[in-house]
C-alpha cells in the first residue's frame, strides 16, 4: 500500500472514430455486417475504421496527500483520464492502482432530477456519489447552509435559477469526503463570489490531507490550489513539473518562443475547407518577427491563410488573452465597414491578414493569441486557441518611475492635468 | 463516525483497518459478475427505486391511481369480450376475478419491461459521467414496479371480498410467483436495456415484444385450452407458471399447482437471468462511449 494512492502505468484508451454513428446504428445493419464479414474475403470495412489514440502510455504516480494539477488543450485526453481513474470507462490498454475510496466530480449535480426537492435531490446525488444515508443525515444541515438556499430547499428544483441549481449542486459535492477526489473544471461555475467560495472549500478538502486530482483551465486556481502539475498533449504526457513550471511549459508549448508559428499539418486537418492556415507571427515596429514586444512600441499581428474557393463572409479574428485565461480583446479583421464591403465575397488565393496593435495599451506580461476564422452564424473554419504566445515589456512604459508591477490588462498613457485652485 | 485524519497514515490505517484498493484495468472477455460492488451501493439502488416512485406520478392529475385504473379497465374489456362475448372458460372462477388475478403480476412485469430496457439511455447523463453499477438502473426500474403492484393488489383484495373467495392455504407461495415474475422481468430487463445502449431499435421492439407476450400468457384465457401436449411448450413462457401460480394460490384453480409446468418456468426465468446478467457484464463497459 505505502503512501501511493494513484499509480498509472502506460495507460491508453482508443476510440474508433466515427464508429458510434456508423458502427452499431441499427441491428440490422450490424446483423448483416456480422453476417456477411466472415464470407468476404477482404474484410477491409473493419479496417477502414480509423483509430485515434485519446490517451497513450501515461504513467505516473500520485503520493497520499497530494494535490495535483493536470492541463492541457481540449480534446488533450485530461478528461478521458479521469474517467479511467473514476472507473466511468475503462482502459483500452495498461493499469491503474488506486488505494482508497474515490470521489468524481465530472460533472455537479449528476442524476438531479427536476421534479424532486432540493432536499430529495441532497440524498439522490449524494447516493450517486458514493456516500452512505447515514453520512448524508449527518451532513445534511451543512450541506444545506453551505447552498445558500434554505428557503427553496422543499421546493422542486426545476423552479430553481440556474445559479441556486449549480450551488446546490456544488454544495453537495463539496461535502463528499472520499481519500481520493477526481475533480474536472466544476469551478468554472456560478458567479464570482460562489467560485471564491468553492475554492476555499477546495483549499481546505487539500489541507485536510486528501489525494485530489484537479484538472481545469483555469490556471490562477491551478497555481493556488496545486504544488504539481501534469501537462497532457496530444493523448500523451508531456511533462510533470512544479506548477509554476508546468503552467509556463504548457502556455508556451509548441507556440514558438520566436514569435512566429506555423500549423503543422495534423492541426491543418481541423480546418475546414476551403480554408488552410498557414501560419502566424509577431512583428515589432522595425518589422522583425520576435516575440517579446514593448509596451511603448506599437506591433504587428500577421495572419496567413489560403483559400481554395472563394468565401462569403468570412473574417479572420484574434483572441488576445493573458495567459491566466482572462480576455483582453476580441478583434476581427472585416470589424471597419469598408473592409467588410471589399470582403463581402473574399476569392480564392494566398492571403495575409494584418493588425497593428497600438503603442501604449498592453501591460507587461504574457499574453496568449487565439486565431478564429468564420463566417458569421454560417460556419466556423478553423479555430486555435493558443496559437501563439508573446511577453510585454514596460521598459519606458508610462509610470515606470515606480518600479511596481501595475494591477490590470492594459496600461494606457493617458493624459492627466493637475490644477490648483 | 470517526473523524480520520488524512494526514497521519499510520492513524489512518489504523482507523479504517485496510485501504480499499482498486485496479483498473482493460476488460477482458467475460468480466466477473462484480457483485460485491452491487452490494456496496445498496442505497442507490434504494435511492433510484425511491426516485422512480417519486416521479412516475408527478404532475399527472389522477397520481398513483393510474396503477388501479389500467388493470381494471383492462379486465372490464376482457370481460366483456372475453368472458361474456367469446365465452372464454375461467376455470370455474367468475371471469372479472380470473383475469385481473393474471392482469395484476403482468402489469408489473410489462411495465417493467417497458422501464428498464430505457433505463441506461434515459439516464446516460449519469453513466458518462460517474461510475457505479449500471445495474442499478434496470434493478430499480423493476422494484419500482413493486408499488404498483401493491396499489393494484388492493382492489383484488377487494373483488376476492366480493366474491366470496377465501384465500386458499397455499397463498403462502405467492411471493415465490411474484419473484418468478421479477426474475424474469429483470432478466429481460438486462437483456433489453443492454442492447438498447447498442442498438436503438430495442425502442421499437419493447411495445411489440409486450404485445405479442401478452398472447402467449394465459391472461384473457386459461392455459387449460392449450392441449396436453402443447403444455409443455407453452410453459417455456415463465410468465405461464406467474399467472396460473396466481390463481392457484389466490383462487384456488387446479392449473397453477406445482408441476412439470412450474419447473420449466422456473428454469427459463433462471437461464433468462442469468444469460441477461453476463450480457450486460459483457456489454457494461462500452456503456459510457457509446450511450
């Protein structure tokens, strides 16, 4: 037993792709397939189904007491790992050893039903989540008050806002008190002030010594919550590091350190057609791609595409976010009028999209550039969150007299008159 | 309840005797049964019958009556048609009493049927993101049924008071009947609701599949008008050796009583059971990704 909780050795899991539409939709078919396969001599319809490896040969260990983070990109494979850990799927191939009671938390409020009480829904969830009646009797005015929503508490829940729904839901889940809980982003819920709330409670669930297993994309509760992070990518497992470590690798990685990226041809693959990006880059104002930029110095943002057939309505736009995840601006390139009139209808053939970003508006910092290109309420054809990552430097910004850092996204030079009267 | 403390392992072993350990690891062939797992979520299976019961009659406008008002309404239209119309033989019993004494366990195991092979679709919220016995949900879909039942077999007290029947001593084995009746149910249930997770058209199959069972139970009429030779045959329907055990034990008609009939009955509900419970081992893990 030792002080191991979790032990993962080459975990994998494949999925066929495609197959729960065409593989088993109908018995019929299914039947006939059955049928007929063993008297085909090429049997190539089974091995036409592509498969994809949504996790492979992860292994590593989680010591009793430990809270560790696991981020990565959508689609990664984090939460097809953690459905292997809280046994909701298995594995395709390797092992996993876990000592003690587990407590999943994928999703809050599983099995709620709509026309039964806050109250009843206290003792449905919590069975569903592995507690004992006894312990749900014990906890049930805590459980209670934590919510916040005594009065509706024997009302149906189906007459509940959403946000009194979600924080009954969490108040529920917050108070299983397995030796191992498997937690995957249910604090991206309600508004700020229940998150705060909810993070405090996962403060304590850690000091209390439990085993967590903490996936999120939130990187500032990663920071705050765990010491060790696993960085997913791709179904594998990059790296395991202190968090700080893990959080600057994950939000730099496979994003150039040189300003510039250009997508390979796997991650070409999600584009849709016509659409094919080529590649992005950073320009400073001597026009060298590079990839920190000063916060006095107005840059560049190039974004080169082609398109195959001509497209209707279609603007490229970027997402400039920290890399805490907090949203500065949102910004396309049809945005001014005349531009969207020329564009209308953009022909087929090689294009770049560029963007000045002015002087004097970003504060220091790393900053994380999304890349989008759609057709308004039509079609999306590509989309990559982290395409590119860049720093700020406020060497010579306004203010720089103070050596402080400054609280905020941007740090405009603003004008100001002092008057005495 | 004592309080372990998570951060002394030695306290905490001491406290809680062995860490229950898990291994997780690919499914090979035919997993074990598991049933030990079964075991440690008993209350959820209590908790989800509970929950069915709860909200099968909500926001309905006659409630838990609709448990007495199709079997009645059932056996006023068999009595009618049935009993006075055709002519059907009731084995000595008055026609109403004959069949609602066969309507009364069918109910409980169409409506079973009908629950439990949409119980893993219905609730695939939960299988894709928490793990327990997924046996749970086609178990409590059947027990669930059980109050129906009980609900139903208050107007039979009824009719058996009006009609002057008294209970016959062999009323005792009624409960054996009655979980002849949940083991078939159950082993259909687990076939059904397995193969609805993979195939759909389980969807369509049920309502006709209760129909055309229906048929082949001695509901509307005895299993006395099966000729001698067919009996046999006819038994390998469990539901057969259900109804006739009814009305042996609650009324007294000779064709229920123990026999060869009983035993293959028996026998089919078993193999029904059994072959339904490693079906749905069998299928269980494709449950999440394919749901």
């Amino acid at each position: 037993m030792g002080d191991i909780a979790i032990r993962v050795d080459n975990i994998g899991k494949q999925y066929r792709i495609g197959a729960p539409i065409n593989q088993y939709s109908t018995l019929r078919e299914s039947i006939s397939e059955y049928l007929s396969l063993p008297w085909q001599k090429n049997r190539s319809l089974r091995g036409t189904r592509e498969i994809l490896w949504a996790l492979r040969n992860v292994s590593f260990e989680v010591t009793q007491g430990q809270v560790l983070g696991i981020i990565g990109r959508n689609g990664a494979g984090k939460s097809t790992l953690l459905k292997i850990l809280s046994r909701v799927t298995e594995p395709s191939e390797g092992l996993a050893e876990i000592n003690g009671r587990v407590g999943s938390l994928l999703e809050v409020g599983t099995g709620f039903h709509p026309e039964l009480t806050g109250r009843e829904n206290i003792y449905l969830n919590g069975a569903i989540l592995g507690m004992h009646r006894s312990e749900i009797d014990r906890k049930l005015d805590e459980i209670i008050d934590f919510s916040e929503v005594e009065q509706f508490i024997d009302t149906p829940i189906k007459r509940y806002s959403s946000g009194m729904y979600l924080r009954l839901a969490f108040a529920v889940a917050a108070h299983l008190e397995p030796e191992i809980l498997v937690v995957d982003e249910v604090l991206a819920v309600g508004d700020a002030e229940f998150q705060r709330k909810c993070i405090g409670k996962m403060s304590d669930v850690a000091l209390e010594g439990r085993t967590v297993l903490f996936v999120s994309h939130n990187m500032s509760a990663i920071l705050r919550l765990t010491q060790e992070t696993l960085v997913i990518e791709k179904g594998l497992l990059v790296l395991r590091a202190l968090t700080p470590t893990a959080i600057d690798y994950y939000l730099s990685r496979g994003l150039s350190q040189e300003g510039k990226y250009y997508w390979k041809e796997e991650e070409i693959a999600n584009a849709e057609h016509p659409f094919r990006p080529i590649g992005i880059r950073i320009l400073n104002n001597k026009n060298e791609i590079c990839d920190t930029v000063r916060s006095i110095e107005p840059f560049r943002l190039e974004i080169e595409y082609t398109l195959d057939e001509p497209v209707t309505g279609l603007r490229i736009g970027i997402y400039l976010m920290t890399t805490r995840g907090e949203y500065v601006f949102t910004s396309f390139d049809t945005d001014d009028l005349e531009l969207f009139e020329t564009y209308s209808i953009r022909t087929a053939g090689h294009y770049i999209s560029r963007c000045d970003i002015p002087a004097n508006l970003l504060n220091e910092g790393s900053y994380c550039v999304g890349v989008n290109a759609s057709s308004y309420r039509v079609r999306r054809y590509f989309q990559d969150d982290q395409a590119l990552t860049f720093s700020v430097d406020a060497a010579g910004a306004t203010g720089m007299q103070w050596p402080e850092p400054r609280l905020g996204l941007i740090r405009p030079r603003l004008n100001w008159e002092i008057e005495e009267i | 309840m004592i309080n372990a403390s998570g951060k002394d392992p030695n306290m905490q072993s001491i406290v809680k005797g062995v860490v229950q350990t898990t291994i997780i690891k690919p499914p090979s062939g035919w997993s074990a049964l598991n049933l030990r797992d079964l075991w440690n979520y008993r209350e959820l299976i209590y908790f989800m019958t509970w929950r069915d019961l709860k909200v099968r009659y909500k926001q309905t406008l006659l409630g838990a009556s609709w448990a007495i008002i199709k079997p009645v309404l059932t056996m006023i239209v068999f009595t009618i048609f049935f009993g006075n119309l055709a002519g059907v033989p009731s084995d000595g019993v008055p026609y109403p009493i004959f069949s609602y004494t066969g309507l009364l366990p069918w109910e409980l195991f169409a409506t079973a049927l009908a629950v439990a092979s949409r119980s893993l679709v219905q609730n695939r919220h939960m299988i894709t993101k928490i793990y327990f016995p997924r046996m749970i949900l086609p178990i409590s879909s059947v027990l669930a049924g059980l109050a129906d039942f009980c609900i139903a077999f208050l107007v039979l007290i009824a009719m058996m008071v009006y009609y002057q029947f008294k209970p016959t001593g062999d009323i005792w084995t009624l409960p054996l009947f009655l979980i002849l009746a949940l083991i078939t149910a159950l082993g259909v249930g687990l076939w059904l609701s397995a193969m609805n997770v993979l195939y759909r058209d389980i969807n369509y199959i049920t309502p006709f599949l209760v129909q055309f069972w229906m048929f082949i139970t001695p509901i509307a009429y005895s299993s006395s008008l099966v000729p001698e030779e067919w009996q046999v045959l006819y038994s390998l329907n469990p539901m057969v050796a259900v109804v006739e055990g009814f009305r042996w034990a609650l009324l007294g008609t000779s064709q229920g009583a123990p026999s060869i009939t009983l035993v293959v009955s028996t026998a089919v509900a078993l193999l029904l059971l059994i072959t339904g419970l490693l079906y749905f081992r069998r299928t269980e893990r494709l449950f999440a990704d394919m749901v």
